[in-house]
C-alpha cells in the first residue's frame, strides 16, 4: 500500500513537470506477419513442445528449473505478443480481433502458470487452448486463398 503510493506520487509528479499527457509514446515497427513469424511462432512452439508425446512416450519437454523457467518465460512472451497485436492498426476491427487476441493471451497466461507449477498435463491443456485460439483467428481473418499455409489452415 504504502509503496504503490509511493510510486502513484512519482508518476504525477513525473506528469506534472512533463506538462503532457500521461499517454505513453510508442511506435508500431513490425507487421502482424513479422510478429507471428518471430515471436509469436516461436514462443507458441516453446509451449506445445514442451508437452508432446510420440508413440506414448514424452519428447523433449523441460527438465531443469532453467527449462521450466524458460518454458515461462516464453508463455508470458506469447501472452505479451497479444498486446502488440492489438496496438493502433493492427488490431483489424474492435470485435472479433480483440476477443480472439484476448482468448490468445488468457492460454498463454494459463501455460505459463502450468510452466511454474511445472504441471506438464497442464501445459498441454493450456496448448490445446492456445492451438484453438490461433486457429480461431486464423479462420476468421485470413483469406485462404490469397495467403500461404499457416497453422490452422
Ligand atoms: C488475433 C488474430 C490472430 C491470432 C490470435 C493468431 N494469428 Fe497468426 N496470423 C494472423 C493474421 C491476420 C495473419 C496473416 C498476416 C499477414 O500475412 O498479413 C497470421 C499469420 C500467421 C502466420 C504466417 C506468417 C506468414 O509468414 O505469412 C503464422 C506462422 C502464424 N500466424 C502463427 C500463429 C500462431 C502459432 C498463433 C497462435 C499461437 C497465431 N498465429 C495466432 C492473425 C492471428
């Protein structure tokens, strides 16, 4: 209580003497295309392989708390990723992009609490979800006949 008044005073105090807005200034750099391709492929793929099975037997998977860690790590970046997808105009309508980001980010947030329970039926629960959520999205805004194949198509 005391800190986060502590830190309320600082941030009015920091707006007060820069005289603007409390708006913080960002820029849009990438396209959707290049953060599915760099971050949130990458870190989606860190979730799902650290629950699979081939023939009944777990592959891979994490072992160390480093992997686990790691296996955090990367579920909140997947979950993280959904804000810059809803940043300025990438977020392509108010509705369905939203909702469907947001079911994205609830996943990965479920997985990265599996990761730090380091509950693995739980991570593939969480995956199965988040697989759903880019399908979902998928299906809904890219027009397959003008993109090549992506998950969920
Ligand atoms: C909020 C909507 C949305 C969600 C959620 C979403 N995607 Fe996408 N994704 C898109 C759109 C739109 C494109 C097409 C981008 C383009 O080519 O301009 C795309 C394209 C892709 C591509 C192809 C990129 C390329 O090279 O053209 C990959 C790979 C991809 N998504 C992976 C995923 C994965 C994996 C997930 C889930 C973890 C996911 N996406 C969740 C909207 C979404």
């Amino acid at each position: 209580m005391i800190r986060s008044s502590v830190i309320g005073a600082l941030v009015s105090t920091a707006a007060m003497t820069s005289g603007c807005s409390t708006q913080p200034s960002y820029q849009p750099v990438a396209t959707v295309e290049q953060i599915m391709e760099a971050s949130v492929e990458p870190t989606s793929n860190a979730v799902f392989d650290a629950a699979a099975w081939v023939n009944g037997v777990q592959v891979g998977g994490p072992r160390t708390d480093d992997d686990w860690k790691m296996g955090e790590a990367n579920a909140l970046m997947l979950a993280e990723a959904g804000n810059l997808l809803l940043m300025g105009s990438r977020a392509k309508d108010q509705v369905g992009w939203v909702t469907r980001t947001q079911a994205m980010m609830d996943a990965a947030n479920e997985a990265a609490r599996a990761a730090q329970a380091k509950n693995t039926d739980a991570i593939f629960n969480a995956g199965t979800t988040i697989y759903r959520a880019c399908l979902g999205c998928h299906l809904q805004y890219i027009n397959p006949a003008t993109v090549k194949p992506s998950p969920g198509q």
